[in-house]
C-alpha cells in the first residue's frame, strides 16, 4: 500500500498598508507613526489564517515573498519553446526544453554526486524547481537572465542576451 502524500500546506496572500495602529478593544492608538501592516488579500486566506487558529495579538513567524508575475513565467517557457524549434535535437515540449538549457547552464541547479559502478563519480545538476512555490520572482528574474545568457554563448553566439529575450517575447505572442 502506498503511503498517502502529506497535505501540502495552502499559501496565504497579502497586502503590505500603511497604518496606524489603534488597539481594536480599548481605542487606544498604540503608534502615531504610520506602521507596515500584512492584511490578508481575500476570503480564503482570511479562512485559511481562521483554519490554522491565528488571532489577534498573535505572534507568527513566516518566509514573506513576492509572489510571482504569471505573464513572465509564460514568457520563459516561450523561451523554451524558441530553443525547441530552432535547435536540433531539443524536446519538442517546452518546459522540457526549458529545464534542459537549466541543467546545461547550471542556473539554479544543485550539483549532485552520482556514483556509477565500474566508473567513478559523476557530477550532475539537478534543476531546481520554478514552480511559483519553489522560486520567487527575484530569482526567477536571475533564472531567465542566465538561461538567455547560456543560450547566447552555446547556441546563438551572434546574438546578445537581450535579443533572445525579444525572440522569445515574440514567441510568447504567436501561442
């Protein structure tokens, strides 16, 4: 029997405000400087912050990122979808393409030991994830750039960096 996938737990999603802080119960303002405050985004995270017995007062702790622009997520499987057209010997599914040129150039990727009988040990990357749960838009931005990069030193020396982007923008438009 196979054992069952542990929950993954659901994101919350907020808005940075501006405020000042008025302690709800007694009216008290508690700072006259306006202070960053997280408010929950909409009814489900409300619900899940009311699942997970969050409250009022309480003390959390969170790692806090900026969720990711779904448009240049699309743009750089675009750009998979470029490399898979015009180079030879690319799978024809796109992010398929796309994580190949990662583990070529080694962007996000983790260099893993791999022992293999009667040959020695083997360095291979493993591409990291850029799920939108895995990667935040920061490195994400540092993933594109640096596959554009690879793809303008092995592929398309003739071509900067900048120019590839555009391909695949166009790309991106054709779909």
């Amino acid at each position: 029997m196979k054992a069952a996938k542990p929950h993954k737990r659901q994101k919350i999603y907020f808005t940075i405000r501006k405020a000042i802080l008025i302690d709800h119960t007694t009216g008290e303002v508690l700072s006259n400087e306006p202070r960053l405050v997280l408010v929950a985004m909409g009814n489900m995270d409300r619900a899940e912050m009311k699942r997970r017995k969050f409250y009022v007062g309480q003390d959390v702790r969170g790692d806090i990122t900026k969720p990711r622009n779904y448009k240049f997520h699309c743009l750089a499987h675009a750009l998979g979808g470029l490399v898979a057209k015009q180079v030879e010997g690319f799978p024809s599914n796109w992010h398929e393409a796309l994580k190949r040129l990662q583990r070529e150039s080694g962007i996000m990727c983790e260099v893993l030991d791999v022992e293999i009988p009667n040959v020695g040990l083997l360095q291979v990357n493993q591409a990291r994830s850029i799920s939108f749960d895995e990667m935040d838009e920061a490195e994400f931005h540092e993933f594109y750039r640096g596959i554009c990069r690879h793809i303008a030193a092995k592929y398309w020396p003739h071509m900067t960096e900048e120019a590839i982007a555009e391909q695949a923008e166009l790309m991106e438009n054709e779909t």
